[in-house]
C-alpha cells in the first residue's frame, strides 16, 4: 500500500510539474496576439516583397490590408502571415444590394488566392451611425453567404468595423450602444453571435487622450502604476483595458434569440473584441484650439514607442473583464504614409519609415 501510495503521488507531482510547465509557457494565440495594419496610402513604399520579407524578419504574423492589392496578396502566398482583409466601404452599396456582387468579390480577391491565409474579413469600416449604416449587416451577410458557399466557413470569419465611439457610458460596466448605433449594433452582434465571429473595434486611447482634459498620459500610455478607474470589483491602470471593457458591456446587453443572452463568461453566445486599428504618432501636434482637441499635445518618438510596446506587451493578457482572453490587436501602423490627408499626425503612425528603417525599435513575441 505504500508503495502505491508512493506511485500515486509521484505521479500527481509530475502532473502538476508539467502543468505548470504548460502554463508558464506561451501558447500560440498568445504568441500571435499582435499583428499590424499594412496601408499603401503613400507614393514613396517599398514593394510588397520587401515588405513581407520585413514582417517576416520582424515576427509579424498578422496583417491587415484595408483594400484588395494584388501585388500584396500575391506577396502574402506561402507566407505563413495571416491576413485580414477589408471589403472597402466604397463597394458596400453593390455588395448590399447583390448577392451575386458578393460572390464576384469573394472569388476575385479570396478564392484566386489559394495560398494566402486569410482569416478574416471585414465588411466596411467605421460607417456605423451614418448614411451608409444600414447597409452593413446585409453586405455582411452576403458576404458570408458567399465565403460558406466557397467552403471556406470553417476557417474565415466575416464582420465589420466599429470605432468606440458606437458606446456610451461610464465606468466601462455601464457602456452601451448610444441611441444612434443601436438599431445597426444590435442585429450585428445578434449575426455575431450565431456566426461564431468577432466584432472588430478601432481603439485609440490618443484620441481620447487629447480629446479629454482628464485623461493623463500615464493612464493612456499604459503607465499608470496605480488604480486610475475602480468599478465594482474591476481595476483599470490603462485607458485601452477600459475603452474595450466598455464594447463588451454593450454586447452583453443585447439579446440573441434563439440563442443564450451574451452576459459575461459562462455565455455560449459569448462574442470575442478584435482590434484592428491602435496605435500612437511619433510627429504632430494637437493644438487645444481644435474642436475636437481639449489639450495640447506633442507627440514624440518616445510617446509613441511607449505605447505601441505596451500594447504588443499586453493584449495577450485580456482585459480586467475578461482576463486571459487575448484580445487580438493590430497596431496602426506599418509605415508612415505621405499621402493620408489630414493633420500631421496622420502621417505618423508608422513603425517603419517608407525605406524600412524604424522609426523607433518595438519587440513583437
């Protein structure tokens, strides 16, 4: 019986030497966390073979295109990096109205590419409240109609793009859909839900930094050594934990019939939060005289490096409401693009200068 007994609990501590193993070591969601956004709004960028041989150097294993390319997707084949690729909202109207228009879309820019690895593709970006809200959810749907008659459902998912702003509410276990987004956001989480897919969120705690005289760097730069927001039983030390937590408030607001309410962890309609577009710029400034702009601000190399490192470093770790669930991010962006219009900022999100050289060093796991 001791001999047994022995046996047994050598066996129970080598089940739990190698569970600990397991969970101290990174698995492969962790490990592709992080990708980055790859435009081409610029006259001066490297050509996509360069720049897959750059990712790849880099241990970026996700991209996201915001349009169709050929010379980027024939680049991407038997690259091994995974892709997201936007339906452009330009094409949406089309893609609404016809579902044969989607179908063409797929096979032109999905199926002629067998050896690219798509994971995922948005349908419009941003169009949600506005004049063209209304036709996201059929697009999407036809779209997805279009990727299952492919037989390509079990591996990409469709959904579309949502910047923070379709939430209102404070502290973030209070967000929900404002007024104006509701009637669009609940019939696409509900479309979510049943689909398996994620919904995918732009989040730029810059934006809400400059915007809000409240709101310090440290906190937004994932600095804060200390509880900047408390809210019941959740801590929030950073502005990008607190601005995802309020998406997923509002998704767990909306009802799925059919389906279980997605209100929290033990919900089989559980919806995940991919983001695609965070990031910080290295050059402009914001003048405090701006409608939109409550401070003035600098932005600088150090800035910047700060917080795109910090975000690479903590998205696998979820967020305080959904801890250890990796919320999937994609830093905007690749390079500095010289034609993007607008304010200097605009032109200075990239981690890399048009010629490859960085503008600052960042660590991808």
């Amino acid at each position: 019986m001791a001999g047994l007994k022995g046996s047994l609990y050598f066996t129970m501590l080598v089940t739990l030497v190698l569970l600990g193993l397991l969970s101290a070591a990174p698995n492969g969601a962790e490990a592709q966390a992080v990708g980055v956004c790859y435009g081409l709004n610029g006259n001066n960028l490297p050509p996509s073979s360069a720049v897959v041989g750059l990712l790849r150097s880099k241990n970026i294993r996700k991209v996201r295109l915001f349009e169709p390319n050929r010379d980027a997707l024939q680049a991407l084949a038997n690259s091994g990096i995974e892709v997201n690729l936007a339906v452009p909202n330009s094409e949406l109207q089309n893609i609404a109205n016809n579902p044969s228009a989607a179908g063409s879309w797929v096979a032109t820019n999905i199926q002629a590419y067998p050896a690219v690895t798509f994971g995922s593709i948005t349908v419009g970006s941003e169009l949600i409240p506005g004049p063209q809200a209304q036709l996201v959810l059929p697009a999407m749907q036809n779209i997805y109609n279009s990727i299952q008659g492919a037989g390509l459902g079990g591996r990409i998912k469709v959904s579309t793009v949502v910047s923070t702003a379709v939430t209102t509410g404070f502290p973030p276990s209070a967000g929900v859909f404002t007024p104006d987004a509701m009637p669009f956001m609940v019939p696409i989480v509900q479309f979510l839900a049943r689909t398996g897919a994620p919904l995918m969120v732009t989040v730029y705690p810059y934006f809400s930094y400059v915007q809000n005289d409240v709101i310090s760097l440290d906190y937004a730069l994932f600095r804060a050594n200390y509880d900047v927001v408390t809210d019941g039983a959740l801590r929030y030390r950073n502005l990008f934990d607190a601005m995802v937590d309020t998406v997923y408030s509002a998704i767990e607001k909306v009802d799925v019939p059919g389906l279980q309410k997605v209100d929290g962890l033990d919900s089989a309609a559980r919806i995940s939060i991919r983001v695609t577009e965070s990031g910080w710029p290295s050059r402009g400034r914001s003048s405090g005289s701006a409608a939109a702009d409550a401070k003035v601000y600098e932005a600088t190399v150090s800035d910047a490096s700060t917080y795109n490192q910090n975000l690479v470093n903590h998205v696998a770790q979820g967020t305080p409401k959904r801890p250890g669930t990796s919320v999937d991010t994609y830093v905007f962006a690749l390079f500095n693009e010289n034609l993007k219009p607008g304010a200097e900022i605009e032109r200075n999100f990239g981690l890399f200068y048009p010629n490859m050289q960085p503008v600052y060093n960042i660590n991808f796991p």
